[in-house]
C-alpha cells in the first residue's frame, strides 16, 4: 500500500491552503469529489463534533448515519490520533466564539 504522506498529498494540501474563499473551496470539493464523499466527509467531521460534545453512538448514528464501527474509529481517531481532530474542533470553538462576539457589538 502507497504511504499516504506523500508528494501528491502534499500537492493537495498545498492547493487547498491556497484556496482563498469558502466559495473557492467548495468548487474545487466538488469537482475533485463525488456529492456521496463529500457528504461522507461531512458526515464524519460531523460524528467528530458529536463526539467531542458527549453525544452517544446511535445520537450519532441517527443524525449523520454512519455505521457504528465508523464512529468508533473517528472517536479512536479523536483520542489517540494525531490530533488533527482536536486541533480543528479547537480552531472552529475559536472561530464560532468569535463571530458571537462579533455579533454582539
């Protein structure tokens, strides 16, 4: 099996970190992805915010409909992966505390 660190993952990270708008970003989503792993990816991101807010499997399972094993291997992913998870649910708790402080004034 190809090692997934690679020349041309790191050519995908480079385009996606050079993409400047939400706008830009989902044409390019969408055009290098099918609508069904699109919605995947945003199934599992979504398992990973349940999770980090305590929610229970079938919780999970009802609102995103991924399979139980999924969910258990985001929520291993979230304790003992690399951290890319908690990284991101720290950056969007950040960005979301923000914006309500930005609407408030």
């Amino acid at each position: 099996m190809e090692k997934w660190d690679n020349q041309k993952t790191k050519d995908l990270i480079e385009i996606v970190l050079a993409l400047k708008s939400e706008k830009e970003v989902k044409k390019f989503f969408r055009d290098l992805m099918t609508e069904k792993e699109l919605l995947e990816l945003g199934n599992r991101w979504k398992a990973a915010q349940m999770l980090s807010e305590g929610l229970s499997y079938p919780e999970i399972q009802k609102e995103t409909r991924l399979s139980t094993r999924t969910i258990a291997r985001i929520s291993n992913w979230l304790k003992n992966g690399k951290g890319g998870y908690k990284l991101a649910l720290n950056k969007l708790h950040h960005h979301s505390s923000s914006r309500k402080r930005l609407a408030m004034t």
